[in-house]
C-alpha cells in the first residue's frame, strides 16, 4: 500500500443500512447469480486491473455481478459522502484503522459473520483481528498490506566496501560511515514526505519500546515525552546527526526522489528506507534491476530486539450484510483470492495460507515471508491509527515534528515536547 494522504473524516449523519441474512458455506456458481455487489477501493492503473482479476474469480465461482469503484487517495471522502447520503457500497477497502473505527462507532458498518471471522482466525496471526475491532467486534480484516521495514541497498555500493547487510542498528551506524568514507552519502531521506520519516520512527520505536509501549503511544496513552520516545529518537539521531551520513537535502527530498538518489545513473547515496513499494519505483524510474543492482534487507535490531514489522494495510469492511456481501468477503479473506493478486505481483498478504511460491519472485517471496514470520510482532503504521491532524496532515502535527528533528537531532527534548502537544491536541486528552 502506498501511503494514502488523505485525512480522516468525521461525520455524524450516518444513514441506516438494511440487515439482511449471512451467506452460507459453499457457495455454487448459480447461488448468486443477477445480485450485483460494489466494492469502493483506493486502487488504479495496474493495481485496478489486478483486483479486477480477483473479483472475476468470485464472479465465475458465485455468479454474483461485482462493480469496482476506484476512489485513489479520496476514498475516505468517497465514503462519507456516500454513507451520508444513503448509498454507500456493498464493501470498501480502507487504509485507516482510524476510519473504520470511525464507521463502525457511527453505525454504519456491519460486523463481519461467523464464517469470515473463522477465516480471519484460521489464516492470519492473532494480532491482525485487532486493526479492524472496535469495542470487541471485528469488522474486517487486512486483504492487501506492505511491509514498511525495509532498507534497499546498492549492491554496487555495498560491494565497493565489502559490506553485508546489517543485523543490528550498530552495524547499520557501522556500515553507514564506512560508505561515507568513499564520498557516498549512505542514506537518502526522503524528508519532504514527513509519513516517510514517521515510518522511521514507528520502526526504531517498535524495537527500542517493545509492541505494548508501541501500542499505548499510538493510543496515547502513555504522552510523547515519555523516556521510551526519547530513547527511539536518540537511536535515531545515530543515524539522521551525522551530515556525512545523509544524503544533501533530505528535507526537500520527495519520497520518489529518495529512492532514485540510490538507484539512479548518478547515485548520492547507498540505501533508502520504506516499504516493498520501493521496488515499483526502482522498476519505474531507474534501469536497476530488484533483485540484482537493487536489493533489501530488514530493519535491523535495535538493542537485541526481536523480528518486528511495521505493516500499512488496505482493510476490507463491509457495510451490507446481505448474503452477497458476506460471501464476497469470506472470498477475500480465503487464500484463493490473494493467491490470484499474488501471481500477478505488486501484493503482499498476511494470510498464511498464501502459498510462498505463489509470489513471482524472490524479493517478493521474502518481504511477504517476513510479514507472515513476525507473527503477532506485527504492528499497524502508528500514524494511520492516530487522528488524522496529528498522524496524516502535510506540514503538520508529528509529520512536521519530524521534519523538524531532521534538521536538527540534537534538539530531543524540544521535540518531545512538540510533539506531546500536538497529540494532546489532536487526541483531546
């Protein structure tokens, strides 16, 4: 999932929905056949026309029509739109668990049947029920997702210094000054994108605070000047303090900028860090080959923390609970579905019963391994559960805080304390 900008909305004219009877088990190509269901999702361009594939396999298995309506980045103002006015879809995909909390606490979502949650259960890790529950009841789950714990290296450049990738964040600080010995910048920020550097965070925080600290901050209930940030953005600072180690300009660097820096024809640094997106940019922008020229590897561990991922994730939850909707999403939560995505790139699944040979090649295999292999030490991308002015807003709240300690490292406790006011303000508490 590519970060998604568009903010949270809060609305409070919700109008009702009919409740119908839950899909039953086993259903025929003929059981649906003349029921159209719509599906709102964020997706255009090739990622459209490879969920399209997925939803004519659930049209030749059930009968039912499926209409996909694609919404891009304003799909949470696509929703309140519709929801408010009486017409929303059958089934949505949201990137906020923010918004489906928001959706489900105004009445306007349907808990998912017994049957999808018993998919749910049996193919995911515990803790990806808890990204799509409010108040103890599932509303969906993670149909698409991205690993946001990468590092992408220059093979070249890591080869001229006879690196291997890093293991722990000493060895990252380690490798990063031996590549800045050679008049390459060892990392490009792509500072410009403040989400970019809230993954930065979220990454170093998960590791140096553990998944119940991680929890509680993105909760706010432990406040952003608690010892355990400071710590995270000391870890940080290691890296972002030292001028000879990030690449010029980091902070009117734009995502995409940052990875080409890396892979492009006149490279400025060795290594970006983001999602499994990064590859698409590299194939998109540059002549380096992923998998060759272009590799990965995982966020390293922080003072002998555990295998951690910090995972995005585009949610399926449905606003219907007639027996068409509910089949197209125990579709979507089986492996049948994701394996189709799968198979044509481009997707991750935390589903675990997604054959590993099912993704096309070795990358791929690997970062969607990790996801699968992290088990419950997966942790949703802490921005997208805060409230939309704190986590989700250019030039704002902890995406201009951050910016702000990129340009200066030294300033932890100031930041701290920005920080603490703009989630204090942004919670209300």
């Amino acid at each position: 999932m590519r970060k998604q900008f568009a903010a949270l909305l809060v609305f409070t004219a919700v109008a009702g929905v009919a409740a119908c009877s839950g899909g039953a088990a086993g259903t025929s190509s003929e059981d649906l056949k003349g029921q159209t269901v719509e599906i709102v999702g964020p997706w255009t361009g090739d990622e459209q026309k490879s969920f399209e594939k997925v939803l004519e396999a659930f049209k030749s298995k059930t009968g039912a029509d499926v209409k996909y309506t694609p919404a891009g980045d304003e799909l949470p103002t696509v929703l309140q739109t519709r929801v408010s006015g009486g017409t929303p879809p059958n089934v949505a995909l949201i990137a906020q668990p923010g918004l489906v909390a928001q959706f489900a606490k105004a009445n306007a979502l349907k808990p998912v049947g017994t049957d999808v949650e018993k998919a749910v259960t049996e193919h995911n890790a515990a803790v990806w029920k808890q990204f799509a529950s409010v108040e103890g009841k599932l509303y969906g789950f993670t149909f698409k997702t991205a690993n946001k714990s990468a590092f992408w290296y220059s093979e070249k450049a890591f080869q001229q210094v006879g690196a291997t990738p890093p293991a722990t964040w000493d060895d990252l600080v380690k490798t990063s000054k031996a590549i800045a010995e050679t008049g390459l910048a060892a990392v490009s920020v792509g500072g410009a994108d403040g989400w970019t550097l809230t993954d930065w965070f979220e990454n170093v925080y998960l590791r140096t605070a553990g998944p119940d600290n991680y929890d509680k901050l993105a909760k706010h209930e432990i406040p952003w000047t608690d010892p355990s940030v400071k710590k995270a953005l000391e870890e940080l600072a290691k890296l972002w303090g030292d001028p000879t180690l990030v690449a010029g300009g980091a902070l009117q660097t734009e995502f995409p900028k940052s990875v080409i820096n890396v892979f492009g024809d006149q490279p400025s640094a060795a290594m970006v860090f983001e999602a499994d997106f990064v590859a698409s940019v590299i194939s998109t922008n540059t002549k380096a080959k992923v998998g060759q020229d272009a590799k990965f590897f995982p966020f390293p561990s922080v003072a002998g923390s555990k295998d951690a991922v910090v995972a995005g994730g585009d949610m399926a939850v449905q606003f219907k609970d007639d027996k068409a909707t509910t089949e197209l999403m125990k579709f979507l939560a089986s492996p049948e579905s994701g394996k189709i995505w799968a198979e044509l790139g481009g997707f991750l699944s935390p589903n675990k019963d997604i054959p590993e040979s099912s993704y096309p090649d070795d990358v791929t295999q690997d970062l969607a391994k990790r996801i699968v292999d992290a088990g419950d030490n997966v942790r949703f991308d802490m921005s997208d559960l805060a409230p939309a002015a704190f986590g989700g807003t250019k030039g704002a709240g902890e995406w201009k805080d951050l910016q702000d300690f990129l340009a200066d490292p030294k300033n932890v406790d100031g930041i701290m304390a920005r920080l603490e006011a703009n989630a204090a303000k942004a919670y209300g508490k």
